[in-house]
C-alpha cells in the first residue's frame, strides 16, 4: 500500500530530467535557427521578429513596463465571469430538460438554433447592447460558452444505464435518490469535459469582443501593438493570451480531478483512503 | 425501462396524430414569443432602437435581399474566403496530424507545442496576422486556415494513433502488410474521427471569417453586420445573424451528409447502399 501511494520514487527526478533535456535542447536550437535567420535577413524583421526582440519585449511588458498586468486581469476577468454566466444557465436549463421531457422538446430547438449561428457573429450588436465596457465582453463570452456546456450536461444527464437503474428501483430507491447517485456521477465526466471546452471559448468570447471595440483588455492591447508594426510586442502579448487559457484549462482540470475523482486511479485510491480514515476514527470514539 | 415506456401514451387524439400534436405545440410556442416581442416592443416596453421588432426584421430581410440586394455580394465574399480556408486548412490538418500520428518521434518532440497551442486562442493572432500579410483576402484566409487547421490536425493524429491493439496483433500475426494494415485496420476507425474534427473546422472557419472582417471591416458578411450595428440599423443586422444562422444548419446539414457518404460504414442505410452497389457490380461480371 504504503510503497504505491508514495508519489516519489528514487529516480524520478533524473528520469524527468532525462526526459525534458531533449525537448530543451530542441527548443532552444529552433530558438538559435530562427534568431538567425532573422539576423542574416532570410526573414523580414518586421513580419517576423527575432526571438531575442520578443524576449525583450516580454521583459518590457511584464517585468519594467508591467503594462501587461491590467490588461491581463480585465481579459480574465471578463473570460471567467462570462463563462460563470454561461454554465450557470446552461446547466440550469439542461438539468431541467434531463427531469422534464417536455421542456427539453420545446427548448431543444432554440438552442440548436443558438448552436447553428456562429456565435461570434453577435459581436456587433452585443456591444451595441451592453456597450463598450466589460458587459458586452462578458455577455459575448456567456453567449458562445452556453452551448458545448449545455449540450455536454444534458447528453450526461439522459444517458441511461438500465441495469444501474433496475437495481437502484428493485432496492427501493426514489427518483430524487436515483437522480442524485446514479444519474448527477454519470453525468459529471462529460459535464467537467463541457467545461473545459466551454472555458477555452469563453476567453475567445472576450478576446473577440476586445477586437471589436474597447479599451481595455489584452486583445485591445495586441491589435494596438498589432497595428503599430511592433510584431515583438504583439507576440508578446499572446503569449499572456496563452498563460491565461493554460490558468483557466488547469484549474478546471484540476477540479476535474477532485471532483471526478473516481475516474483517476490515483484520486480514487485516495478518497478511499480518506473515507477508510474517517470511519476508524469513528470506529474509536 | 424507463417510466415513460412503461407510462403508455394515448397515440390518437381528436384525429391528429402525435407528432402533428408536437409539431403544432412547437408553432404555437415560436409564434405565441414573436407575438410577445412585438407586442412588447409597440408597447413600448423594448426599445426598437436596439431590439428591433419581429415585422421590421422581416422588413428588411426584404430589403436586404431583393430590394437593395445587397446582400449577395457579401455573402458571397465570405463564402469563398471560408471555403478557401477550410480547404486548406484541412489539407493542412489532415497531412501533418498523419505525418505526426505515424512518426513516434516527432509526435514526441512536437507535443509540447501542440499543448501550448491549443490553449491559446487562435482567432486572437488575427491581428498579427492582418499586420503581417496587409489588409485583403490574403490575411482573411490566413487566419481561416490557422482557425480550422486544429480540429482535423488532432482528430487525425487521435485517430491514427488509437488503434485498437487487439486487432493490430491479429493483422500482425495474419502477416498483412503496412499498406494492409492501413488501409483495412487503420483508416476505417480514423475516418469518422477526421470527419468530426472536418465539421467543427468548418464552423470555425465561418467563425474565423467573421472575425477577420470585423477587424479588416471593408466587405463580407462580418463587416455587414458591424456597419449595420454601428448604424443602429439593428433589424439589417438580425436579418444578416439569422441569414447565418441558416447557413449554419445548412452546413451542418452538409457535413452530416458528407459523413454519411464517406464515412458510409458506420451507419446502417450507407452499408446497405454500398452492398448494393457492390452487387450489381458482381452480377456484371457474372452475366
């Protein structure tokens, strides 16, 4: 037991070692190409910076300058509030059409409506609702993160799995039961993959909307250093884009993780150990 | 089962079947909410300068159509850029995700980058790429290919790689060639999962054509809707959403028949068109 639950075991470290040096070395070589390639004039500067002028203006924007962090913040800010948003209605509405058949009929087709329409699409006119503040980012962003959470909940939610079923009724268990045991942990693995999926568009939501018009926000900030010709800046500046999706794409994943636990070995052995602990301790009192 | 196949449902009822019953209740429902809308709105409760009413919609899908016909232009323009991009994007997608999928190292060395990008969000290099290549169609179908390459570039590499072992080692032991292999084993699971990543590429890409007429704002669909919103010419600009919205379903549409075409063995009326093609052929040869 004890030999498996360790996470570390002697060697590990130089085995990670081992195996990220390969990948370094490439990087860094493909870094080295490409600095000189730009050097020599094989790639136009302008279109192309060097990698050391993007270092540069990574460490302007981040570390003298720290212009970026603002901006950072309303992007995720707006990205996670839409998605809030977002999930919030869509699995409301998908939890009601798993319980009640006829609201999932006559709902059903507006939101394949919604799916159909690329979401994008309503940039323009949600700004001309919520105008050029946070509101229409986070309003763009709740609207094209609905779907995918939406349709994710509700596949979960009514996929059956009869024989589960049987025994829970054939021990006596009540609907309420049923839904809440059976049905809800069914569903959550395709709920948490909806999330994820639903997280990432919500950040293109907000970015999308920065495009369109407004005046803060990382892609306000890119399409200014964009329009500007400071390519160094611009790629800069996705890259924060990058560290935000990578923020919002772990933490759901780790959630996933907790919450989803039995779906990992590793988390499942390690609830049980959880539970097996609680239960001596109440064995001792 | 289930309580509502154990619950039996009165099929007839006052000469309409079921399905009639639905269909009816749907119609009701749909129109009972544009009656609300526009009820609402010529009591003044929404404001027709930003929630246009349902008639003045319908107006100017009239306008934008057949009196000024403006319209087609644009939708045009977007079309082709989006199906420029597409295509090369899936070609794109589909030849490197192979490449990678068969070659155990580069899909070692080229993971990293694949992770890195994919949490980015690749319609926000639109910008750079517009600065890079100039305004016109070139930048468009730049960013469209980079929008729709992904899907197909992981759905082929997943299905290229997740090949069911089993079957792998029977084919081994069989002794079928790599050609064998491939064309028998591997391509029949593949083809569906490259269909799917095919489907969502091509709702990116209208996506993605849509965001780079937003910001380049001469002509297509995209820079339609931003003029028109612009203008508070709200009712222009919902007729142009919902004309999306059609497109959409149809390339929906579209891609499921594709699917079914060329993917035809997964489903059942595919199977038995082929079969039946196939047999004609044989009696061909038997006569």
């Amino acid at each position: 037991m004890s030999d498996v639950s360790s996470p570390k075991a002697p060697g590990t470290a130089d085995h990670l070692m081992f195996r990220i040096l390969p990948h370094l070395v490439l990087f860094a070589v493909l870094l080295l190409i490409w600095e000189m390639a730009v050097r020599t004039g094989i790639i136009t500067s302008i279109i192309i910076p060097a990698p050391s002028k993007i270092i540069g203006a990574i460490w302007e924007l981040y570390v003298t300058k720290g212009t970026i962090y603002r901006h950072f913040f309303i992007t995720f800010t707006e990205a996670v509030v839409g998605f809030a948003i977002g999930a919030g209605v869509a699995v409301t509405l998908a939890v009601c059409s798993a319980l009640w058949d006829p609201f999932k009929r006559y709902v059903s087709p507006y939101a394949i409506v919604l799916n159909v329409t690329p979401g994008i699409a309503l940039t323009p006119i949600i700004i001309a609702w919520f105008g050029y503040g946070m509101g229409s980012k986070i309003a763009l962003a709740a609207v094209i993160s609905f779907f995918p959470i939406f349709v994710n909940t509700l596949t979960g939610l009514i996929q059956r799995d009869e024989d589960r079923e049987e025994l829970f009724r054939s021990i006596g268990a009540t609907d309420a039961q049923i839904f809440r045991k059976l049905r809800v942990p069914a569903a959550l693995p395709l709920l948490f993959a909806g999330l994820k999926i639903g997280l990432t568009t919500a950040l293109i939501g907000a970015v999308v909307a920065e495009f369109a018009q407004a005046t803060d926000g990382v892609g306000v900030l890119m399409s200014r250093f964009s329009f500007q010709l400071n390519m160094a800046a611009s790629l800069a500046t996705l890259l924060s884009m990058t560290v935000i999706g990578l923020i919002l794409f772990y933490s759901m994943e780790f959630l996933d993780d907790r919450i989803v636990f039995w779906r990992r070995e590793s988390r499942g052995a390690a609830a049980s150990r959880a539970k097996a602990r609680a239960w001596k301790s109440r064995m001792g009192q | 089962m289930s309580v509502h196949d154990a619950i039996p449902m009165p099929e007839q009822r006052g000469g309409l079947s079921l399905r009639k019953r639905r269909l009816i209740i749907h119609a009701s429902i749909f129109l009972g909410l544009i009656a609300l809308w526009e009820i609402c709105s010529r009591l003044g409760w929404l404001d027709p300068l930003f929630y246009p009413r349902p008639s003045s919609i319908l107006h100017s899908f009239w306008l934008i159509y057949f009196q000024n016909a403006n319209v087609w232009y644009h939708l045009y323009t977007t079309m082709v850029l989006v199906l420029a991009g597409f295509i090369g994007g899936s070609i794109l997608g589909i030849g490197l995700g192979a490449l990678v999928g068969f070659n155990a190292v580069i899909r070692r060395f080229l993971k990293p980058y694949v992770i890195v990008l994919e949490a980015t969000p690749r319609i926000a290099v639109a910008p750079l790429l517009i600065a890079a290549l100039g305004f016109g169609a070139s930048s468009k179908i730049a960013i469209i290919v980079l929008v729709c390459f992904f899907a197909p570039f992981i759905n082929t590499l997943s299905g290229v790689v997740n090949v069911n072992e089993e079957r792998l080692e029977l084919f081994r032991s069989l002794g079928a060639s790599k050609m064998q292999t491939l064309r028998k084993l591997v391509l029949p699971d593949a083809v569906p999962v490259i269909m799917a990543g095919e489907r969502l590429a091509l709702t990116a890409a209208l996506s993605g054509a849509l965001v780079a007429e937003f910001i380049q704002r001469d002509k297509g669909i995209g820079s339609l809707i931003l003029v028109y919103s612009r203008n508070l010419n709200m009712a222009s600009a919902f007729a142009c959403i919902f004309t999306l919205t059609i497109l959409g379903f149809l390339i929906f549409r579209g891609m499921e028949w594709l699917d079914h075409r060329i993917a035809y063995w997964k489903n059942e009326a595919g199977m038995e068109r082929v079969a039946a093609k196939r047999a004609a052929q044989m009696g061909d040869l038997n006569v």
